[in-house]
C-alpha cells in the first residue's frame, strides 16, 4: 500500500503533463485554422502575429483560436522597434548571448493610440521579423510597395 501511494504523485505529475500537451496541440492546430489568411505569420506561446498587405493582426493564443486581436496598418505606424528587457535596441548589433527577461515588437503611433507592444519568445525570431518589418515599414512610407 505505501509503495502505490509513492507512486501517486509522479502519476499525478504524468497526467498534468499529458494535459498541458494536448492543451498545447489544441493551441496549434486552432493557430493554423487561422494563419491561413495571412501572407506570413508567428506562433509562441506569448501571442500569434498575422501580416496580410499593409495590416498586421496579433492576439492571444487559445485552443479555441486568437483571443484579444487587434489589426493596425503598417501605414498608421510612426517607427517599429525592438524591445529587449524592456529597452530598444539595434537589432544588426546584437550580442549572441544576450540574456533576454522580455522581448517585445514594438509599433508608435500618433496620439492618442500611444504603441502597441507584441511580445516574442525568442530574441532570434523578434529579430526576423523586426528587421522584415521595418523594411515594409520603410517601403510604405516611400510608397514603393509592389
């Protein structure tokens, strides 16, 4: 009896995993019903990220798809920068080793929508699509887009 009653918690602990996986497969295949109307997009567990033209759309993901979306126009936007811990930076001279607490997109805007800040698990992928962005960005503010 007490050698089944050892056992309990790590069947406990199996259980909970299971469960945070299936959880976690429900969040992806509901991303990808999703991400199918969009040109490029991201998935993390922080928030999904959908650019379509000129218009960006984020939100929180869940098993039953985005919550909390918000779309924007790259066309609206004053500057997109990178935030790492909470500070921009330059993102061609970043060190490799960079201890990263937060990482966030961030998009100005004129007042009184003040920025929206998308956050990213991974400086590498904030990276990509910071400097993809700010290329867009640029080329809507030229009116160079093809």
């Amino acid at each position: 009896m007490e050698r089944g009653l050892m056992w309990l918690p790590l069947l406990a602990l199996f259980i909970g995993l299971a469960w945070a996986g299936w959880n976690e497969y429900q969040k992806v295949e509901a991303y990808q019903t999703w991400a199918q109307g969009f040109d490029r997009t991201k998935y993390d567990i922080y928030a999904v990220l959908g650019e379509k033209g000129d218009c960006l759309t984020w939100g929180k993901p869940t098993r039953k798809g985005p919550v909390n979306q918000e779309t924007f126009s790259l066309k609206e936007v004053q500057s997109v920068q990178l935030l790492v811990n909470h500070q921009p930076v330059v993102v061609d001279s970043l060190p490799e080793n960079l201890q990263a607490k937060t990482i966030a997109l961030e998009f100005l805007f004129p007042s009184p929508k003040q920025s929206v800040q998308i956050p990213f698990t991974e400086v590498a992928i904030a990276v990509e699509w910071t400097k993809y962005l700010q290329q867009q960005w640029q080329k809507w503010q030229e009116g160079t887009v093809d």
